[in-house]
C-alpha cells in the first residue's frame, strides 16, 4: 500500500507535522514552566529547555528540507516525502523519549503520546513501517525504563507528582511495559485496518470517476457526429426551402406561402439548436485550450455593436462602462466572445420595449467581473440553480419566447469554468437580473 | 458581371441544386461538380469566373487541398473562391477571413452553410467586383 497516497497530499502532511511540532515545542515550555513554578513538581527543566532550543533547530532544518523538495511547485518523488516522513517520525520517538527521561521516565504519563505517533505513521505510511515504528518506539521506552530501572542510568523524578521509587520497582516496570507496547501495536493494527479501507475506497472512487469521464467524452463524441450529421440535412432543407420561400421558382399562393414560412421557421429554429449543441460539445470536448492574450476592451466594443444592433429594433438601450485599467486578458477568445454575446443577447432578448441593458467590467486585480444587467423579466427564484443546465430553460423565458434551445447559458458556463472563473446569477431588486462571471486576466494552462 | 460563369464543387446535391436555382435565378451561368477530380475536370473545360467549394466532401480537407491546388497553378490562381464551411462545427475553430494564414487556406471568403440566399448573392457580387 505504500506510496498510494497522492505525492502532494503526502508533502501536505509532512508540513503539517512541521506545524505539529512548532505546537509542541512550545507546550513543552509552557508545560515545563507551569509543572515548575505553579505545580510545585521538580523537573529537570534546564534540560527540557534546552531540548527544546534543539528540537526547534530540527524542525527549522526539517522546513528548509520540504521547501527545498518542493520548491518552485515541482512535484517530489512520493519516496522522497516517504522518507523524510518517516525520519520525522523517528526523530519524534527520539525526542519523546528524551524528554521522558528528564521528565520522571516510566511515572511520566505523557509516555502515551507515543500513541499520536503511532496514529500519524499508521495513515501516512505503510503497514510495515507502522510496526516497525511501533517496536522502535517499545525498544526506546523500553530501554529507557529498563536502564532508569536497573541504575545504568539517572532517574529524574517527578518530586510532588507521583509516587518516588515506582521507576525501581520491577513489576511495576514489567506491566507498564506490557501494556504500553500492547497499545502501540494495537493502536497500530486498528489504524493501519481502517487506512487501508479508506485507500482502496478512495482509488475505486477515483477509478469509478475516470471510467465516467470516459464514459462522458465518448458520449459528447457522439452527440458531436450525430449533431454534425443532422445539422448536414438541415442545412440542404433550409436551402432547398429557402429557395421556394424566396419566391425564386415562382409566385406562391398566399397558403403555399404560409406553409413555406412555417416550415422555413422552424427548420432555421432547429438549426439555431444544433448549432448550439455543436458549441457546447466542443466545448467540453476541446482538450489543451489555445489560449491567446488579446485586448477584451476591443472585445467588448465588438460585442457591444452586435448586441446594440439588436436591441435597436426593440428600442433598448445598451450601455457599458469598462474601468480603464481593463485591458489585456489571456483565455479563448472566440469562445470568451461567444459567451459576453450570448450574455448580452439574451439580455436583449428577454427584456420589454424600451427597456435597458448595461454591461459592466470591473478589474479586480488577477482576475475580471463582467457583469450583464438588465431591466427585463428576471429569472424565478426557485429556478436559479437550473438555468445553468443543459436544455433547460425558465419557465417565464419559455412562455415570452418560443425560440430558444436552453443551451447559450450551460455554454457560458462551461466556457467560464474552463478558464477558472465562476458564473452567477441573480434578480435585482428593482426587477430584471444580473448575469456575473469572473475571468482570470491569465487563464491557468491546466 | 451577370453572366459570370460560376463552379460549385459540393457533394450534397440538394444544396448544389438549391444554391444553382438561386444563382441561376441572378442570371450567372452555373455548372457544378461534386468532387475534386470533377470540379478539374470542369475547370479545365472551361474557367470559372468564380467557385464556391465546400470544404468537406469526400474526405475532411477536400476542399482545402482542393483550394491550394487552384492558387498554384498560375492558370487558375486569379479565380477567387468562396470557401463554404461547416469547419466550425467539427473542430470548433472560427474561421474568418481575416484570421485565414494565405498559404495554408488560400481563399477570398468563408461562409458558413446553410447560406442564405441574399447573403450568398451578396458575397458572390462582391468577389465578382473584385476581379
């Protein structure tokens, strides 16, 4: 099981053991002075602070460490991180039995934080190296315990905490010893069971998530052929119809002319669908994004003149006001344009007579707002959160216009998402809505 | 330029017949071919004053191939082409004119199908006048 957790998470948590150990360095000062001067407990405490003071240079050296592995967000060998792991770990039982001995030795009962350790290795690393840990830590107190035991080496004891001489007295050693190291192993066995359970969970819910964005780009791939193919038919229908509707092979009763309109109009309404449905599919297929920086100024103004020359013939007024620091953005451009004029189209489109329309770009340091405003129908609040998916389309949009494929704003979305931005929407209080989204000035290459 | 002779090269017939009866209608002289090799053949027979190409007939890029072959052959480079493209919906690349790199889509225009009659009158008169 080793190295299956992701490189990045495992260098996550080696620095967040750094982080650890800043805490613990100072509630061992903070314990050590308190113990002293307002628990009366005699400690060594010279020794403890100068423990301390070299635990601090060792975290400080294992910082600089992980910085160096992952400088410039390159990504460390997962066995790399394995190891200095699992030094930290070593380099903590050492320490933690060190402090033990200036501290009381086995009458310590923070001898039990070996069980955090155990914790800690048992979910970053493998089963092994959990046991293996679990002895090392049995052997140091074991050992320290045994010397204090037998005189080999000074006893500091805990002089007003507990009982003097329990250090010396051999069954008491012996069954403190027992129980300690059943702990560790136990903690470790339980830990290490439920790790592995959640690791093979989590690899088949990975694996389950790649078979169905397979299973979604072989699905887009299709609807792309069939969508391409029907748009091929109805591209012949509307030009053969076109030419009848046209007049061009001759007058038409006014019958013939109404049922040539109908079957004009609708054929240019599933073709406006299709077309749809084409720019949406692409671009969920499109894979590398060629991106180019461009000026979304010139942009706006661009889309600002279709959208006018719209909203013209419903006496709309169109206004905009772009702060003058915006200037260059990175992204798509086709496709960033294809969503402003969707945005603004659909303001147009779903706003009475006379109304207004007012497009907004504010620069907010890496990244830019767009906002689209209009005085039009608003949106239901209790469709908010569905105007975004895929064919659909709200129900008072539905019933003011026919026309209408409920796939510009899912469109908009996927193009936003894409280029690391978000899209919102929400009513205005004096009625219409307001579409925002922002876009990072510099599109992250993914 | 009326009765400019124009060369559709399209393999779907409806579309050839629906672009030949609006054209006709305009009184230009319409002949059409449904590949690359037919549309040579016609060429060759007798000089367009202008062809309409579709970019995808027998295979994917026909019609481009098709389009750098014409520009260089001096005997057939001056006849603009207007490209007609449904590029868009297969690889999601706008093209336009001005984005066209000269040697590698060597075309006077793109438009993109279905056309719509006045339009496609519109853009065949302007590249008429141009010659």
């Amino acid at each position: 099981m080793e190295n299956l957790l992701q490189t990045t998470s495992l260098a996550r948590r080696a620095s967040w053991l750094v982080t650890l150990r800043w805490a613990a360095i100072g509630a061992l000062v903070v314990a050590a002075t308190v113990s002293r001067r307002f628990m009366h407990i005699d400690l060594a405490s010279r020794h403890l602070y100068v423990l301390s003071g070299f635990l601090g240079v060792y975290n400080a050296a294992l910082y600089g460490l992980l910085r160096w592995l992952t400088r410039d967000s390159r990504e460390p060998s997962s066995a790399a991180i394995g190891r200095v792991v699992t030094f930290q770990i070593c380099g903590d039982l050492v320490i933690l039995t060190m402090i033990l001995h200036f501290s009381g030795g086995i009458e310590n009962p923070f001898a039990f934080f070996f069980v955090f350790h155990m914790i800690i290795v048992s979910i970053l690393r493998s089963r092994r190296q959990s046991y293996f840990q679990a002895g090392l830590a049995s052997a140091l107190f074991g050992s320290l315990v045994w010397l204090e035991c037998c005189g080999f080496i000074h006893h500091y004891p805990l002089q007003g905490f507990a009982g003097h001489g329990l250090y010396a007295n051999g069954v008491f050693v012996l069954g403190t010893l027992f129980v300690f190291g059943v702990t560790l192993f136990l903690v470790v066995f339980m830990t290490t069971s439920i790790a592995e359970q959640l690791r093979a969970h989590q690899e088949e819910l990975e694996k389950a998530n790649r078979q169905l964005q397979e299973k979604d780009t072989i699905k887009n791939e299709y609807v792309l052929r069939v969508t391409h193919d029907v748009k091929g038919h109805l591209a012949a229908i509307q030009s053969c119809i076109d030419t009848v509707h046209e007049g061009l092979l001759g007058p038409l009763s006014e019958g013939q002319k109404d049922m040539i309109g109908r079957a004009h109009r609708r054929t240019s309404q599933a073709l406006a669908f299709v077309a749809d449905l084409l720019k949406l599919t692409h671009a969920k297929l499109a894979g590398e994004p060629g991106i180019s920086c461009f000026s979304l100024r010139e942009m706006i103004a661009k889309a600002l003149a279709a959208a006018k020359s719209r909203a013209e013939g419903k006496g709309i007024r169109v206004s905009v006001d772009v702060a003058p620091s915006v200037e260059i953005v990175c992204g798509e451009q086709v496709l960033i344009e294809e969503t402003i004029l969707n945005l603004l189209f659909n303001a147009v489109k779903y706003t009475p007579q006379g109304g207004r329309v007012e497009l907004a770009v504010q620069d907010q340091g890496t990244q830019v707002l767009v906002q689209v405003r209009d005085n039009g129908m608003g949106i239901p609040e209790d469709e908010m959160d569905k105007i975004f998916q895929e064919f659909y389309r709200a129900t008072n949009a539905r019933a003011a216009e026919r026309d209408g494929t409920g796939l510009g704003l899912s469109f908009a979305k996927q193009v936003v998402e894409r280029h690391g931005g978000c899209i919102a929407v929400r009513n205005n209080p004096e009625g219409g809505c307001t579409f925002s989204f922002t876009l990072p000035k510099r599109t992250p290459r993914p | 330029m009326a009765s400019a002779r124009i060369l559709i090269v399209d393999d779907d017939p409806d579309i050839t017949e629906a672009m030949r009866v609006v054209l006709d209608h305009r009184g230009y002289q319409v002949d059409s071919a449904a590949d690359s090799t037919m549309a040579m053949e016609r060429i060759k027979a007798k000089r367009p004053d202008l062809i309409i190409l579709d970019v995808m007939m027998t295979t994917p890029q026909e019609g481009f191939v098709l389009s750098r072959e014409l520009k260089r052959d001096p005997a057939t480079k001056m006849i603009p082409i207007l490209m007609l493209t449904a590029v868009k919906d297969k690889t999601g690349i706008d093209f336009r004119p001005e984005a066209g790199d000269e040697s590698w889509l060597p075309v006077e225009a793109f438009l993109d199908k279905p056309v719509k009659p006045d339009v496609l009158v519109q853009k065949v008169e302007a590249l008429l006048r141009k010659t």
